[in-house]
C-alpha cells in the first residue's frame, strides 16, 4: 500500500461533525470518515516501519481502537455528551498495552490544523513520582534540559506543559529544574495548517518532526517508564 496523502473529505468531514455532532450528520456523510480511515490505515502501514528506525519497540496497528480512532466519544465520564469525536487521532506507543500514559508518537488532525507530537501525555500514579525524581537526580535531570533543549533547537516546535501552579508538597522547590515539577505532562510537538495532511509527502513530514522529537519520547523511556526500548 501506499500513502498520498488524506483525501480533502478529510477535513470537510472534521468540520462538519464538529458543527453538527448528531446521528443523522454522521449518517449521510459516513463516506468522508470511511475515506480518512482508509487513508489512515496506509499511513500508518507506510510510516510504522520507518518510525521503528527511530523507537525500534514502537507499536502500532493499523486498525480502528489501537492506533485509528474510533469515531464514537466515551461519554460515561464527559459533562461533554457529543456522540462523536471531531478531530482524528493517530496513536504509537511503547509497552505491550496501549495507552496515554506511555511515551509515544502521536497526530492529531482537525479542520483547524494538525498536531505531530512525541512524548507522554498523561504521567499518572505510579509513575509520576518517578518522573519527579528523574527531574530532581542530577544526571536525568540534566539529561532532561538537554534533550529539551535539543529539541528546541532542531525546528519550529513546543515542549510542555505545565498543569500545576507549585511544586508538590514532599518536592524539591528549590531544584534548578523545579518548573519540570510542575508538569504531568510532558511533549513536544510542531503544529501546522491543515492542508499539511493532504500533501502526499505528509508520511514525510511526520517522520522527521517525530525524529526531531523523539529524545522526549526515549528520555521518558530511558529515565521514568519500564518500557524498554
């Protein structure tokens, strides 16, 4: 297979869902997302390998629920009851379960733009207090601005983010990295404008953000997770 770049019903259809999140929208307009999925499933078949340059032990599969998006929301827990998602999302990650709270690749497409990001999205219980002393240890923590700043050097991209107002209590406050403490969170990503999915080089493109990237990705791995890679 071959990938030449989402279809422009791609993006039409993001749009319309999001203005018209109902049964019936989704119904009469099924073939704009059958047509992202179809693409998608050659992405990921085209880029799965080559990312595996970069992580050797990435994961993937090209199917819906593992690295395709299904388009039903899980509204159980959500004050927001909208039945369908209005972005698409494409997910790689490390360990032999999938889930946010492991360090990965990830796109997001919307019809507002597309997200190519590297890093873990949640750092939950009981991995947070690890990743809070690999920021405070001299040697991870120094191996973490480096790779920070690493990335930030090597193109247009954003490292964050910071979720808590102060340092949590039984944490060093006082730490030359004390801002890292204050994340639950950490990636980097580069944002573009839409179109940039419908290029038939956008495998391309993926690759090297992702290979600029990836030191956050394999930090985590290396420092905070029991993922190898």
């Amino acid at each position: 297979m071959s990938f030449a770049g989402f279809p422009p019903a791609t993006l039409s259809f993001l749009k319309g869902i999001g203005e018209d999140n109902n049964k019936e929208w989704f119904t009469a307009n099924r073939a704009g997302w059958d047509a992202t999925v179809a693409a998608a499933k050659d992405f990921v078949a085209a880029v799965g390998p080559r990312l595996r340059e970069i992580s050797p032990t990435i994961q993937y599969e090209p199917k819906i629920g593992a690295t395709l998006p299904r388009v039903n929301r899980d509204t159980r827990l959500s004050k927001d009851k909208r039945p369908y998602r209005d972005t698409f999302d494409l997910w790689f990650w490390h360990g032999e379960k999938k889930g946010w709270d492991q360090p990965g690749f990830f796109i997001r497409i919307t019809h507002e733009g597309v997200w190519i990001a590297a890093g873990m999205m949640h750092i939950l219980f009981p991995t947070l207090p690890k990743y809070r002393d690999a920021v405070v240890a001299d040697r991870s923590g120094e191996a973490l601005v480096s790779v920070v700043a690493q990335v930030n050097a090597s193109g247009p991209y954003e490292v964050g983010y910071p979720s808590r107002k102060s340092v949590p209590k039984g944490n060093d406050k006082d730490s030359p990295r004390a801002e890292y403490l204050l994340y639950e969170t950490l990636w980097g990503h580069q944002r573009l404008p839409p179109e940039a999915a419908l290029r038939p080089d956008f495998a391309d493109v993926a690759l090297k953000a992702w290979r600029d990237l990836s030191p956050i990705a394999l930090w985590l791995l290396d420092e905070v997770t029991a993922v190898s890679r």
